[in-house]
C-alpha cells in the first residue's frame, strides 16, 4: 500500500464553522483530501498532514506518485546509481576497504581507510593496471608458501601434504595396489566410452567388424541345394493381380525401424530388409517364414538394399558411407566402396554383361560409377545442385534417370557426364522415389506434394496427365507397380499403403499397416495378390514387439 502526504501548511486562526453541536465535531476530525478543490472549513495542521489510507487508484496516481516531493520529514529526492557503478564500489570496499563518497558530487571524495587510498591511488578493482594484479597475485602466493611450509623438513611427508609448489602437491608415496576385476572391468568399460566419444568428436565412425549369422536349420537341403536356390514348384499361378486384404505373417527380428525390403529377383521367395538397427537381414518367403541370415558389417543406419540379377549378391548401402557387396549364400562381404561422403542409393547396371558396373547416388551431388572388379571409379556424374535420391534405369538400360533434392530430374546417357534432358518447374517438388511401369514406356515419380507424377520414357520425357492423389507422403514412400502394370502402390505418412487403379487413377483400396510411416512396399513378383510392407513404428517403444516389423499381405 502506497501511503502520500498532504502538502501545504494552514497558517489561519481556527474559526469555528457555523453549524453547530455533530456538524462541528465531524469536520474535527475529518481528513483534507489534496485533490478536492473546495474546503468547507479551516483544517487544523493535524488534519492537513494525515497521510492517505487505502489502495491506491490504478489510473489516477495521487500523493508521492503523483509527483509530491516534501513531506513531513524532509525532501523527497529521486536517486539512482547504475548495477556496475555500485558493484565496482561494493567489491572496492570490500577488497581495499574505501569507496567513493556518493554524497559528493560526481563521487568525487573517497572514504574509509586513508592508508589503502594512499597506497593503490585511489583506484577501484576495476581500475588496477594487469601487470600489478599479477604482481600481488604472486606476493600473496608466496606469502601462502612461506606460512604453509614454514619450519617444515622438505623430506616429510606433511610438508608433502601442505606444499603448494612441489608437483607432486597434496599427494603421497604409498603402495601400489592391485585392481580387482571389477575395477579393471569398469576402467576398460571407461576407456572403450572416452575413446568412441573422442571419435565421435572428431567425426570418426567406429569400425564395425563383418560378420553375419545363419539361422537356419540346414545350409543345403537333401538334395544338396542351397538355401538361396528358389523352390522347384515356384510359378506364377496366373497374369492378373489382386490387391490385397488381409494381413498374413508379420516378420519380427529387426531392433530398429525397417528402413527398405526388397524380393529375391523373378521368385521372390526371400526377402530382403535394411534397417536402422545397422544390419541387414534375408526372411523366407516360401516355406517356414522365418529369418535365415543376419548380416552385420555397418555402423550407422542401412538406407537402401539391393539385389544382384541373380540374386547371389546384394548391395547395402548406410550412413556411415560405406557400400557393401555381399555374398547372399555365405554373408562374406566380397568388396566395400566409400568415397567419404554418405550414399543414398546403389544398384547394380541391369544389364547381365554389366553386372560389374555399380551406379551410387551420393549426398554430396553426384552420382560416382565404380567397376566392381578393380574397386575403381570409373565415371562421376556431377550436375545436380542438391543430394541426389534415385538412380533408374530407362530406355533399354541405356540411359538412366536421376532425381534430387534440387527439385529437378536430370537424364544421362550411360557413359557419358552429359545431362541430356533436364527437366525442372517451379510448381515441382522433390521425388525421393521413381518405378518404371512394367511396359518400360512410362515411370511414376512420388513428389512430395502429395501426389504421384507421371512420365514418358521416350526421347523428350514428357509429364503425363494422369496423377494419383490421396495419401500424405510425409518421408520418402516408396512407388511401386504391381506386376501386370494395372494397379500403382504407395506408402504413406499415416502408415497406410494405397492401391489406385493405373488406368483411371481412382483409389481402389487402402491397407492401414504401421502407426507412424508405412516407408515401402513391394508386390510379390509371382503370387500376385501378395504384398510386403516396411515402416516406423513408434520409436519409443524400440525393441519391443511391434517395432522393426515387416507384414506380408493378401
């Protein structure tokens, strides 16, 4: 409660009002306001000086807020000093013990000890030149030692214990004691930590040795087939597909969020899956449905799998920027590639004589060409203005297309560092992920507007009218066909795969698969109602039934 004064002294002799007897009494006691403009009777010194009871107006400010700087007891003057003038003085007394006198003007005179004024010039802690700060600074040190180890044998151990010059300060001579196991255990569990940190820092990826792991019951079957060959009864049962309705087997192994799956080439009786887990892993299709082999070797998460022709070797592909080939039969890693900088996607040229030439779409703009064989580079592609996403093969394997975060689609020729068409609007958005319809005459771009585009593989590459909309892309969804070219598959955002009719382009059916993202979907190359589907599911629960899972439907 603020509480103001009136201002003002009445020197007038007390006249007695003319009204009488209560009228009298009250206006004896009553209290002058100093904002009302008429008094009705001579008010008494007392009355006049009375402060001011009860809240205060928010608006109308009255008494000192109001500007009224006398009172009762004096003057009232406004003063302020600023935070650092008042530090600087505080800390000034405290050290030295004088401070400026703030009565004076501009704190001109100093007051307290005159002996310290005399010595340090008057100067505050703020003011003391650097070379005299380090010369008290080394006075007091030795003031320190001389007290400390004053009258003590420097071969003791307490003038060990209290010197402060000696390097060996505070520390004793005592017997070396052996670690127990626990202790050795808990300093090599310590050393591992400090030195994969300091290689974090640095922007080193810890090396993750090959290995891998077959699950599997038997290497060969009783005829001395290997696992990888497809069964001999494995056909096509017809040429018309089916979307699926139901889901049928869920493969759960993976530790981390499935990132990529792909079939087995023409059979499609195994399964192939990359996850953020860092490992890659082959599932049966076919027969008992179970994981056969684990494939460890990257240190980061695994982006994109791939296989060979034949199937008898794949491609990984991860964040630590290492491209792997590996041996699907035995796990043995038969090359490693890495230029430094993190790949996106790797394939394998289509063509069965080039099967040694490896294409990577690179973060860093390019697409590098490597001969498997000598581990060479042989080609770098290097137009894209942003990380290049996909690497599709067009036009009888003799041109390719890429797509990138630039917003632009850009054709090659084989061979040749040239871009031949580009293709680039402003109303486009990035594709992170282009299929090539089975007729090998149009190809289906997923943009990131939530659409699916559509061009000609021909010469001048055309936009298509025909779009596919619906689903909320979010992440990179895969876009996919079903293998007689009448339906378009898609992943979601809201983890649901869309089915629309290639023809028409109307929404025949959606499949609600994961809670989060629904990140790929292949269609079985032979059963052709069947369809295998990989996405995030909540991160929160990793490890856990539920994440890291693959579905297969019909």
């Amino acid at each position: 409660m603020e509480v103001s004064f009136n201002v003002g002294r009445c020197s007038a002799p007390d006249v007695p009002v003319a009204h009488g007897g209560a009228a009298a009494a009250e206006s004896a006691l009553a209290v002058v306001d100093p904002l009302q403009k008429r008094v009705t009777f001579n008010p008494r010194y007392e009355q006049m000086w009375a402060p001011m009871e009860g809240p205060i107006h928010p608006y109308n400010k009255d008494g000192l807020s109001r500007g009224m700087k006398n009172h009762a007891l004096g003057v009232v003057e406004d003063s302020s000093i600023s935070p650092f003038t008042f530090d600087e003085q505080y800390h000034t007394f405290q050290a030295f013990g004088y401070a400026a006198d703030t009565s004076a003007p501009n704190g001109a005179n100093l007051i307290g000890d005159p002996d310290k004024i005399k010595d340090n010039a008057g100067l505050t802690v703020f003011n003391i030149p650097q070379h005299e700060l380090k010369k008290r600074k080394a006075e007091g040190r030795l003031e320190r030692v001389q007290e400390l180890e004053g009258g003590l044998d420097p071969s003791s151990d307490e003038w060990l214990a209290k010197s402060i010059t000696s390097p060996w300060a505070g520390t004793r001579k005592g017997i070396q004691v052996e670690m127990t196991d626990e202790q050795k255990m808990y300093a090599e569990e310590h050393a591992k930590k400090k030195l994969a940190r300091e290689a974090r820092e640095a922007g080193i990826k810890p090396e993750v040795p090959d290995s891998t792991e077959f699950h599997g019951d038997e290497h060969v079957d009783y005829q001395g087939r290997s696992w990888v060959v497809p069964p001999a009864d494995v056909k096509a049962a017809n040429d018309r597909c089916f979307f699926p309705k139901r889901c049928i087997h869920t493969w759960v192994g993976h530790k981390g969020n499935v990132m990529t799956i792909q079939f087995f080439p023409k059979y499609g009786h195994l399964l192939l899956s990359g996850s953020s887990d860092h490992q890659v892993k082959i599932w049966d299709v076919h027969n008992h449905r179970k994981c056969v082999r684990t494939y460890k070797g990257h240190s980061a998460t695994v982006r994109h799998v791939s296989f060979s022709n034949d199937g008898l070797k794949f491609l990984s592909v991860s964040y630590d920027t290492k491209i792997k080939l590996w041996d699907t039969e035995t796990g043995k890693v038969i090359s490693s590639f890495t230029t430094g900088k993190t790949p996106y996607v790797a394939k394998l040229h289509p063509d069965d004589d080039k099967q040694n030439v490896l294409m990577v779409a690179m973060k860093d703009k390019k697409v590098v060409q490597w001969d498997v064989d000598s581990g060479k580079i042989t080609q770098e592609y290097d137009q894209h203005l942003d990380a290049v996403n996909t690497i599709t093969f067009v036009d009888n394997n003799r041109r390719f297309i890429t797509s990138s975060d630039d917003r632009s689609l850009r054709v090659w020729e084989f061979g040749i560092p040239v871009v031949i068409k580009y293709i680039s609007e402003p109303h486009m958005h990035s594709m992170p992920s282009i299929a090539v319809h089975p007729n090998g005459k149009f190809f289906a771009a997923q943009s990131m507007d939530n659409q699916i585009l559509v061009y000609d593989t021909k010469e001048r590459f055309r936009l298509n009218k025909k779009r596919f909309h619906g689903h909320v892309t979010g992440l990179g969804c895969q876009v996919n066909f079903s293998p007689d070219g009448k339906y378009v598959i898609s992943g979601d955002g809201s983890g649901r795969c869309w089915f629309w009719d290639w023809k028409t382009t109307k929404v025949l059916h959606k499949l609600h698969c994961f809670k989060r993202v629904c990140l790929g979907c292949e269609w079985h190359p032979l059963e052709q109602s069947k369809v295998a589907t990989c996405g995030w599911e909540d991160g929160r629960n990793a490890g856990k039934d539920g994440v890291g899972i693959i579905k297969y439907w019909d």
